[in-house]
C-alpha cells in the first residue's frame, strides 16, 4: 500500500461509518448545502454556546469526498471556539482528504467547509 | 470486421502509459482519439498551404481554397448530402442546432409548437427554450420501458401547429438507436420540419441524410477522430437559402453598404469570418480514414462490444449494478450507462429536512466509481452528461458511462467489469 492508498482507506472509513452523524435535539442553528449538479447534500446542526461550537452534526448524501469531508470536519471543529473555526483555511479541508483532486472533485471536498462558514457567519 | 489491434497502431496516444500502465479510453461518447493521419493532414496544412481562403489571387491562397472546399465535398458526400444538400462548417453540433433554432424560428410564432424528446443532450434542448419567449411551445416524447422512444406518443403530439421535430439519432446517454426516417415521415405528413442531431451517430454508423430525409442534420468533427472546433450542418441549399444568415461579417457578404448588405451564396452565407480551415482539412481526413475502415464495420464493431458488455453484465451479477438502456443490440449504440446502487435524485425537502436521519441511499457515486476506474487508467464519464431531462425521468442524480469505439476491444470491456467489480467491493456500505 503506498500513502494514497491509506488516505483512500481512511476516506471510506470515515464514508462508511461517518462520525458525528445525526442531528442534534436543541441545535442553535442549522444549514443544508447542496451541489445540484451530482447531488452532494449536506445538512449540519450545530450547537453554539458562549462562542463556542459546543456540538456538531451532520447527515448527508452523496459521494465518498463529500461525506468523508464531512465527517473529518466535525471531528476537526468540535469544542473549538466560533472565531478558531472561523480563520480555517479551506486547505485545512484538502489536507484532511490528502489526496490529489481534480477540480471539479475539490467542489464536493469543500461543500462541508463552505457550508458551516455560512452557518456561523451569523456567530462570533 | 474492424482489426481493432490494427487500428490502434494509428493511435499514438494509445501508447502513452500514466503509472506504467496503458490508458483504457472509454469516454468516446465526450470525444474520440485522434490517429496520425488527421494530425499529419494539419501539419501539413500548416507546412505547406497556409494563407486565408477565397479572396487571395495567388496559388498558395487558391490551393488552400481548394483543400478547404474539397474538405466539405468530401464531409457533404460522407453523409450523403447529394447534389441538392450542402455542409455549413460550424464549430460542433451545438453550435449547428443553435443556428437552426435561432434562423428557422424567424418563421415561428406564440402557439407555434416544437416536438424535442426526453433523451436529448442539452444542446438539443436548450437552443428552443430560447423561442419560449416569443411564445412557442416545447413537447417533450418520452421513452417506453424499453428506453425507445415513444412514437405512439409522438403521433399524438403532433398537431397543426407542430412546426419542428428535432430529435436525436443516437441517445448519449442510452445508446438508444431512434427510428429516424419514421420519425422525419411522421414529421412532414404534419407539415413540420425535421431536425436531427446526428452528434453521436454520424461517428459511428453509415448516415445517409438524403435517405432518411432530415431537413436539417448537426454533427461534431471531433466525436468522429477529427479536430475539435470544427462540425456541421448540413441541410439543402434550396432551405439555407431561404433562411437568415447566422452571423454577419466577411465572406458571408455579396456587397455592404453603409446601411445594408447582400448575402453570399450558400453555405458562404453561413460562414462569417475565416473559418477553422485547418479543422474542416482535419475532418476531411477522419472521414478518409472512416471510409476505410468501413461505417458497416464500424457500426457492427461497436456492436459487438456493446453485446459483449450486456452479456457480462449478465454473466457477472455485479452487486447493485444495473444499466439504462434498449437490451436489443439492433437498436442499442455502443453505450454502455451504468450506476451501483440507487443514486437518488436530489431532492432536499424529502430526504433531508423531514426526517433528518439518514440517508438510504445505498449506492456509490457515479464520482467515486469514475475516480476508482481512473485508478486502473479506465476513462469513463460521470456526471449527468449533459442530459439533466434524461436524468430525471431515471430518477437519478448521476450515472456511470463508458462509450466505445473502433480502437476499442473485448479486453477493454472486460478490464471495465474488472474496474466495476473491484469498486463495487471497495465502496459498498
């Protein structure tokens, strides 16, 4: 196995058995991202308390990247404040992947990233 | 019967290696490789006869001229366009379908109707959409169970006002093989005109246009081994020369005034500007080497590669795996439209907000399955191949789909169910 091949194995781990799935009961705020064109979707629950992203879901539907992508983030941004999660770069997203994506595949990788940006813009 | 092993040697990409392996090309519905002879016919365009056609009074003007028109003569007798048609060089075929949908529509008007189907590619259907604005109606025909098309349906569609049927020879996406001269008779009896787009079947099988008497028929230089950036339209001189020029500029004139001009005859009409002179030699030298290998042989290439891939999707029972398409190979192109699973379509309001558990979608998506092939250096398309209609009535936000040609053989079509197999291991839930 070469190191594309573990990162392959590590995305359909976290494709087949996602963390952080589901939704939560008394989320402050919610959002679905879709991309219409292959039908990746999205939706995150988020709990925010005191600044601070106390709690996250997610349940979803669509490629390997998109929902893999997904799952790393929540584990990525969970218990970290509001402004942390703010300042990360959607490299940190492609990293977490750490395979070479085309670009047309960089789209589904980041749908998760964009998608909780525009769910916390309203929060600081 | 076409020697596949042969015809490759033509092919120089076919020989490139990515990750020490060769390239197993299966996306020749999207465009097709290029053999050495329509490259050499460029360059030497290039190295010997370069200069702008028609108004140049010295040779190397007037041969390039003659290489050009000698070009269309050779594309226009490939189709069978006979004395009374001609070929307008166009970009691809979407540029053809929107030159006729723009110039023929000055005849249409509110309540006038243009009859399109369920299975055309977005070129085909998005040029008319333009005419809703002036209040022409599209009807859509649908498929029958067995992925033909519906043409029970058609004769009730069709009604007096019904002034375009344009329609599809060959699906993209099904591979489905329409009955055209049925559907141009069915046409004219009702007084409309017949549109064709011959994108996906002049590439692949013997076309003859005056025999199935089309109006009107587009085509693409590069889905039939010629460059990109070069197709055509043809259609009879007699309609092209009632219809308005396309585009204006040079060439396409007679004489200009400061505040109007004359046309040129047909085709010169529809050809504003220099045109792609290099693609129009380019595709005369694919048509050479179609003529060669035969279209008879071509078509019974293909179908050969077709049936032996039904009949290992048969043989295999590949988990999940199911196909969309006519099973008869009298009727069935060389496509070969397949997903794992159910890929739902997208639909947020019933799969997401109103449960918000998960999801049941069991099946693996068409981007993971192009991207695990690519892992064997197999090209398939994924995506909705720009036939979102299309998707819809399958009920499906996406599907796999690998196109054959004449470099093509039986090993490629086993290496895709060995790429299909392994995915389907791989990703399954």
């Amino acid at each position: 196995m070469n190191d594309d091949d573990l990162q392959i194995q590590l995305i359909l781990d976290h494709y087949k058995e996602p963390r952080n799935y589901g939704k939560i009961q008394n989320e402050t705020t919610s959002i679905t991202e879709a991309n219409p064109v292959c039908g990746d979707t999205l939706h995150f629950s988020l709990l925010i308390e005191s600044g601070k992203l106390v709690d996250i879901r997610f349940v979803g539907q669509g490629c390997s990247i998109s929902q893999a992508s997904a799952s790393m983030l929540t584990e990525y941004v969970k218990g970290k404040s509001v402004s942390d999660i703010k300042k990360i770069k959607p490299e940190v997203v492609l990293g977490m992947i750490g395979i070479e994506l085309g670009p047309a595949r960089e789209k589904c990788a980041l749908l998760s990233y964009n998608a909780l940006m525009k769910a916390l813009a309203p929060y600081n | 019967m076409i020697n596949a092993q042969a015809v490759r040697k033509d092919f120089p990409i076919l020989n490139r290696k990515i990750d020490g392996k060769p390239i197993i090309y299966l996306d020749n519905a999207a465009t097709t490789q290029k053999p050495r002879q329509v490259v050499d016919a460029i360059v030497n365009y290039y190295y010997n006869f370069n200069s702008n056609i028609h108004r140049g009074i010295y040779r190397l003007s007037e041969e390039a001229t003659d290489l050009y028109e000698k070009s269309r003569e050779n594309v226009q007798g490939f189709i069978g366009a006979g004395k009374d048609g001609t070929v307008i060089f166009v970009r691809n075929a979407t540029e053809a379908l929107n030159l006729v949908a723009a110039e023929y529509s000055r005849n249409l008007g509110p309540g006038d109707e243009v009859i399109l189907s369920t299975m055309e590619h977005h070129s085909n259907i998005v040029p008319w959409q333009f005419l809703q604005e002036k209040g022409v109606v599209l009807k859509f025909v649908d498929l029958t169970p067995d992925w033909e098309l519906n043409l029970q349906q058609l004769e009730t569609l069709l009604t007096p006002r019904s002034r375009v049927v344009s329609i599809t020879h060959v699906s993209n996406v099904l591979g489905t093989i329409n009955p055209v001269k049925e559907i141009g008779k069915m046409a004219h009896e009702n007084s409309a005109i017949f549109v064709l787009d011959g994108a996906q079947s002049v590439p692949h099988m013997p076309v003859d246009v005056s025999s199935i008497g089309c109006d009107f028929m587009a085509f693409s230089g590069h889905k039939m081994l010629g460059p990109s950036g070069i197709g055509g339209l043809f259609g009879r001189k007699e309609d092209l020369d009632h219809l308005h020029p396309y585009m204006g500029g040079g060439e396409m004139i007679n004489q200009v005034w400061k505040d109007h001009a004359t046309w040129n005859e047909v085709p010169q009409k529809f050809e504003a500007g220099t045109p792609n002179i290099e693609g129009a030699i380019g595709l005369s030298a694919a048509v050479d080497y179609l003529k060669n290998l035969g279209m008879e042989n071509v078509r019974s290439h293909e179908r050969d590669l077709i049936g032996y891939a039904l009949g290992l999707e048969e043989d295999l029972k590949i988990p999940g795996l199911r196909s969309y398409g006519p099973r008869n190979l009298n009727v069935r192109g060389g496509v070969y439209t397949f997903n794992i699973g159910d890929i739902p379509t997208f639909d947020l309001e019933m799969e997401m907000m109103s449960r918000g558990i998960r999801i049941t979608g069991s099946g693996i998506h068409p981007h993971d399955v192009a991207q695990s092939l690519d892992r064997d250096n197999i090209a398939v398309r994924s995506g909705h191949h720009c036939a979102m209609p299309l998707m819809n009535e399958l009920g499906v936000a996406a599907t796999s789909r690998a196109s054959f040609y004449i470099y093509n053989t039986r090993e490629d079509v086993e290496k895709l169910f060995d790429g299909i197999r392994m995915t389907e291991r791989t990703y399954a839930k």
